[in-house]
C-alpha cells in the first residue's frame, strides 16, 4: 500500500509540474512533523499533507468549484476535478 501511496504522489506532482500549478504556502507543525502545501492554478486549489517520515502516507485534498471537500485517491479524481472547476469558469 506504501508503494501505491508513493506512485499516487509521484504522479501528482508530475502533472502538476506539467499543467504549472504553484506553490501557494506552506506550513510545517514541528510537533507533528507534518508539512502541509497549498498548490494553486487559475481559480483551482489543494492541499498536500505529508509527514516527514513516512513520506508514503502522503494525502491530497481539493475543493471542486462549490467549496465542497474532495479525498483524491488517484491522479483521475484529481484531474476530473480540475477539469470540472475550470469548465465551470466559461
């Protein structure tokens, strides 16, 4: 499940170099060891969690253009997503 987890974040992070999102903010809890990334494109926003040492359990979360929280389980969710809320700006 690792593996799966670190593909899902290998992915993501190659197409969002492709597409050209950008790093908002970001902030790390020290306690917890876990860094938080806010990415953005356009009017399209997510969220990155991840902890310092177990970089396998990373998690994504976007917003659809509705403000409803969306779990992306795989790069699709997250493309269909943007998709959707960049169709919604015509």
């Amino acid at each position: 499940m690792n593996n799966l987890r670190a593909n899902l974040h290998s992915k993501v992070h190659n197409w969002m170099d492709t597409m050209g999102f950008r790093l908002n903010s970001s902030e790390t809890n020290e306690k917890k060891k876990e860094t938080i990334n806010h990415y953005f494109f356009e009017t399209f926003n997510f969220w990155e969690k991840a902890k310092a040492d177990e970089p396998g359990k990373t998690k994504f979360l976007c917003f659809d253009p509705y403000g409803e929280q969306l779990k992306v389980k795989s790069l699709l969710d997250l493309q269909e997503a943007f998709y959707d809320n960049i169709s919604q700006l015509k």
